[in-house]
C-alpha cells in the first residue's frame, strides 16, 4: 500500500521510509506528492499545519496522506523557533547561528528544549483519521557536533545518549527520535485499522 507523504522535503521522505524499512519491512511505502504542493501552513498549533498538509496531499494524491508538522522548542526562549522552526531563518546554518546568537550568555542548565514531531494521516475526502505525537527532551549545546541529520540535529544534545541528534547512527535515531516517536505508533494503528 502508498500512503502520500504530505511533505517536499526529500530529507523527511528518505528518514520515514528508512524507519520503515527497518522495523516494518513488508509494511508500505510512503510516497511524494506528485506536481505542486505548497499548503498554507497557517494553523496555530503543530496539529493544525500536520491536518493541513496531509489534507492537501490526500486531496492531490487521491489516497490516505500523512503529514507531519516538527518543531524545536527552546525554554529560555519561550518555545521559539516552535512553529516557525523551519522558518526561523533562510538556511541550516543562519537557523544555527540565530539560534546560539538568542542563547548567546543563557547557561547550560537553562537551554532546556524538546522536539516534537506532529503527524496527522488524513482520508482522500479530507477526514482526519488518526493524530499522534512523538517528543525528546534534551538541551541545546553551546556549538554545533555531528554530521548526520539536518536543521537543528548538530545542537539538539541528549543527556542520556552524551551525543547531539547529529552524532547519532542511522538506526540510534530511527528509533529515539521524535519523529520515530510518532511514527512507530502511527504505523501500528495504520496497519490495524488501514
């Protein structure tokens, strides 16, 4: 079975299929939306924008679409990037940059941060089937370490791992990753109920 994935980040397409095919080989495939595909992302929470781009590949694609809406939340800055994450700055390494430049002085024992990873899968009529959240906790590290991943990974540090997101192996992080927190269980309930 394809399932559209509501997204045209290549780099998000090629880590769920990879956590598939490790822990769900026979499964299904998850898919690129084929032509255009732009959606809004205007909702107030990460829900609504993950509800939001599912809805548009499923409508675009005729078949069941998941989505997901990701997000770094810092405490010392009020939950920034949060929602506007990937927009926080023009590239990886002005997002990188911007975010030690706001944390610039703030001690370690205060860059407490998460990420939280959002997925919605959404029928082609537009219906919401199934929502569920992943999240890891961890804190932001004073300078970039690691070269797996993208976006935020290099400063993203988790204490109990003594490694950034970016310094974990492919299979480390198709298992303790937000992301893999949310879709693990999404695709049990896909497989149950799809």
């Amino acid at each position: 079975m394809k399932i559209a994935l509501g997204t045209s980040n290549p780099h998000k397409l090629e880590e769920i299929n990879d956590m598939i095919k490790q822990f769900h080989p026979d499964s299904f495939e998850f898919v690129l939306v084929e032509g255009e595909f732009d959606p809004v992302e205007n909702g107030a929470t990460f829900a609504e924008n993950s509800y939001i781009k599912a809805a548009e590949a499923a409508k675009i694609m005729g078949i069941p679409a998941l989505a997901d809406d990701t997000g770094l939340c810092v405490d010392a800055l009020d939950g920034r990037p949060g929602l506007y994450s990937a927009r926080y700055a023009p590239d990886q390494k002005s997002k990188i940059a911007k975010l030690l430049g706001e944390l610039k002085g703030v001690p370690k024992e205060k860059r407490s941060a998460h990420f939280i990873c959002t997925m919605t899968l959404v029928a082609p009529d537009g219906q919401k089937l199934h929502t569920q959240v992943g999240k890891i906790e961890g804190y932001i590290d004073e300078k970039p370490s690691g070269v797996h991943g993208f976006g935020y990974d290099p400063l993203f540090f988790i204490p109990e791992l003594n490694k950034t997101m970016a310094e974990l192996t492919l299979e480390e992080k198709n298992t303790l990753s937000h992301r893999a927190r949310a879709l693990m269980p999404m695709v049990e309930w896909i497989k149950e109920n799809i």
